[in-house]
C-alpha cells in the first residue's frame, strides 16, 4: 500500500508532458507533490526494513531520517546532531566505494565503520553560494563532512559518527584565493 | 599567478594562474591528454510572436536562440577562484558572475573529475529571456560527430548539420543541432574519447570540432505557442528565478578504455547509494 503511492505518481508522471517538462506550472508543482508524496510513503518502507534487518536491540530501533536536500547542503539531521549513525544501502550487486558530503556544524569528526575501523574524514567550509540559496533558510551547517564508505553487494553498512573536540589536523582544509 | 594543478592517482586538472579557468586535463594511466577550456555562456531566448509559428518564441518545446552566438558573462566582471586542498577532495571554487558559479572537485582515487555548477536566479529585468550553457572546448579533431545517450538506450552517433535519412536545410544551426542528453555525451578523434556524464537529463551539442555544450538553466518571458499557454518562468522560494544546481562528471581516456569507463561509472551514479540516519547515541561496539 505505502508503495502504491509512488507507482500511481510515476505513473501520472509519464505522461509526455511530464516526461519532457511542458507542463504548466501548476501542474508541475502537482506532479512535484505527488513525487514527493510517493518518496516519503516508500521511506517509510525502507524505514520498516531496516527495523527488521538490523542487529537485535534491547530497545526499539530508533526511526530513520532521509535527507532530500543534500544537494543544497541540507540536512536536520546531521546539522542538529553532535552523534548520529548513517545507514548506506548500495542497490548494485557488487561492492562499491562511495564518496559521502554531510552538512554539519563542527570542524572536527570522528567517523567509525561497522568493524569498527576509524574512517578518514575531511571538514570543508559551505561556500556563501550555497549559503545564500533561499530554500537554504534555517539550516544552521556551516561546514561539510566529507568521507568514503566501502559497501557490500546489495546490502548497508552502518556509520557511526561523532564531533569531536579534539583539532585534527589531517581533517581541515586548506583554503587560497587564485585572484 | 601560477597555474595550479590539482591531481589524484589517476587523473590531473590544469587551471589558470590568472583566470582560475579550467586549461588541460589528463589521464595520469593511459597518458592521454587534452587542453580543455570551459566557459559558462548564455543565448538570449527568441522573443517570436505568439501569433505566427513562424516566428516562434523559444519556450517549453522549442529551444530556439535568437542569435547563432552565445554570450560571455559581463567582460568587466572579475572572476573569482578560490581552491581547497585537502587529503580527500581538492576542490576549486569559480565564480563567472553573482549568479553562476561552480565547484570543480578530484575525489582521491576518483577516475573522473566532478563539476558542481550552480546557476540563477537568472535576470530577466532587460526584458530578455536567457538560456545559459556550459561550453567544453577541447581540441579534439571530431569531424563534426559526437555521441549522446538521447532515445534513453543507446549510444546514437550524431552528424553536426546532418540528418541520416533526408536532406538538412537549416537557417538556424544552433537549434538544428541540439540533441537531449539523457546520461552522457561525448567525441573523440582516433586515440583520446571525453565524455560528459550528467545527473539528469539535459539538451546539448557539438556546434564547433572538439566542443561539446551542454545546456543548464532556462528562463524565457514568452509562450511558444505550442500549447503549454505560458512561459517557462519558474520562481524559487524569494519570488525571483529558480536557481538550479547540478553535477557533470568529465571523463577522460583511449577511445579504447572509455566505453568500460562511462558504462561502468553510468551505474554507480544512477544507481547510487541510498543515504538515511538515526540520531542514536549507540556505540559501535553495543551496535555489534
């Protein structure tokens, strides 16, 4: 049922005018809800799945948050969070290397793998470019976290991730001006 | 004032001391090795008359400049370049104007190089609608053939001011020889292959030997009169024009190596991750 909502929005979406954006506006705003609509219904899916997939707990798995807006550099739930875990499911059948950008509040993090490896992190400033995107408004990350996750086939790995007070060097960046 | 380099372990990226714009790229495995110039330009949209299909406005259907020449950014404008290093992502930071910049980035061990461009709100206050393009200029001799994914299956070859099956007129040769993009477009002459993968589906072409151009951002003030009633006008969330963001990835091999490059990065990026988080407080020990 929760997936039906995103079959029925991209089965309106395919009609042509969708398919090459020559709806009006309003109808593209609609089509925009039914989308997003759809998306949110199967994060709850996924949601579920990882309840069922995840190591036994004494408590009940806490739910997952989705970040739609990464590309603009936003995300409540690595901006509001000095500790959180990041759950990254890899659909192809074969082990892949991803490269991850997380919008967060601190300069300094402390990343570990679920073998419990530390992994290697850099802390990038957000560019005023960026910042100044109006659909940006409220997000408080003045800062990215960039790392590589290594993924099975068709399965997740679980990141566990922390601000840490101590300056590590390796982790900062630095920024010149060419002219 | 020197050019800088910035370089993985497989690919190297040249730019301009003076300009901070993109001067060469390499394959650091294969050799392979090209001078690459990229501009961010901008057609102005053909305003028509909504009566007469003749003198069509450039619109939702119809891409249709009003000139065969795109335009630089205001000359006067200083561009500004900023560069980040780090032991993970060296990234440069360009700036064309106040509303189109980028962010060139070479992950370590990455195999492409990614730009992040960012564009609009474009200004339409002159009373001209604006269509801006990024241009790859290369040097590649191409033959006037280059590749693109458009029917959304298959690699088509296409043939600048050619058509396969009937003989091509055309006053218009901008319009004439765009072509979508769904995932990637590239040209190459008999050794080297550059390709440019897309995040999502776009319009581009091949106007001149070793170019490629790829369209980004439109903001036009006319209907086209070809049924949708309205101008492709959206406003973002302030009420000026939408800003729009999005990635290429530029690739660069042997015509040889490219075909397993492109197929093979074509799957990490539409099939890629899926990225969700809990604000749990547990250890990875008590997690295991």
């Amino acid at each position: 049922l929760n997936i039906q909502v995103l079959k029925e929005a991209m089965g309106v979406a395919q009609h042509h005018d969708a398919v090459s954006g020559t709806e009006k506006q309003a109808v593209a705003y609609d089509y925009a809800m039914r989308l997003s609509r759809g998306n949110y219904e199967c994060q709850k899916v996924v949601n579920d799945a990882y309840k069922k997939l995840f190591p036994k707990q004494k408590e009940v798995p806490p739910n997952q948050m989705f970040c739609n807006l990464l590309n603009i550099s936003m995300c409540q739930a690595t901006e509001n969070n000095k500790q959180f875990t990041m759950t990254v499911y890899n659909p192809l059948g074969r082990a892949v290397s991803h490269w991850v950008r997380l919008p967060v509040i601190g300069k300094s993090y402390v990343i570990t793998d679920p073998n419990g490896k530390s992994v290697p992190s850099q802390v990038l400033p957000i560019s005023n470019v960026t910042k100044n995107i109006p659909e940006r408004k409220g997000s408080l990350a003045e800062n990215e976290l960039v790392f590589q996750v290594a993924l099975p086939p068709l399965g997740f790995s679980t990141f566990f991730i922390k601000m840490s007070q101590q300056s590590i060097k390796k982790q900062r960046s630095v920024v010149g001006q060419i002219d | 004032k020197a050019d800088i380099s910035i370089k993985n372990q497989h690919l190297s990226l040249m730019f301009d001391g003076n300009t901070g714009m993109l001067k060469s790229m390499k394959n650091l495995n294969s050799g392979a090795s090209i001078p690459l110039q990229q501009t961010f330009q901008y057609y102005i949209g053909h305003p028509g008359n909504s009566s007469v299909k003749r003198f069509q406005a450039s619109g939702a259907y119809v891409f249709r400049p009003l000139t065969s020449a795109s335009l630089d950014f205001q000359p006067t404008l200083k561009k500004k370049t900023l560069y980040v290093q780090g032991q993970l992502v060296q990234e440069i930071w360009q700036q064309f104007s106040p509303w189109v910049s980028q962010v060139v980035r070479l992950y370590d061990q990455a195999k492409y190089a990614e730009l992040e461009w960012t564009v609009g709100p474009i200004p339409v206050s002159d009373g001209k609608g604006k269509e801006v393009i990024t241009k790859y200029s290369t040097g590649l001799q191409t033959n006037g053939v280059f590749y693109t994914d458009a029917n959304g299956r298959e690699i088509l070859k296409r043939v600048r001011n050619h058509r396969a099956t009937w003989e091509l007129k055309t006053s218009e040769p901008v319009a004439a020889n765009y072509y979508p993009i769904n995932s990637r477009v590239y040209i190459n002459d008999n050794k080297t292959q550059f390709t440019v993968m897309t995040d999502r589906s776009q319009g581009g072409s091949s106007l001149q030997d070793g170019n490629i151009e790829v369209m980004l951002h439109r903001r036009l003030l006319y209907d086209d009169n070809l049924g949708v009633g309205e101008a492709l006008n959206e406003t973002g969330a302030d009420g000026k024009g939408l800003i729009a963001r999005g990635k290429h990835y530029l690739l660069l091999d042997t015509v040889q190596n490219s075909g397993a490059l492109h197929r093979e990065m074509g799957l990490r990026l539409y099939m890629a991750p899926s990225l969700s988080f809990t604000n749990s407080q547990m250890k990875q020990q008590e997690w295991s």
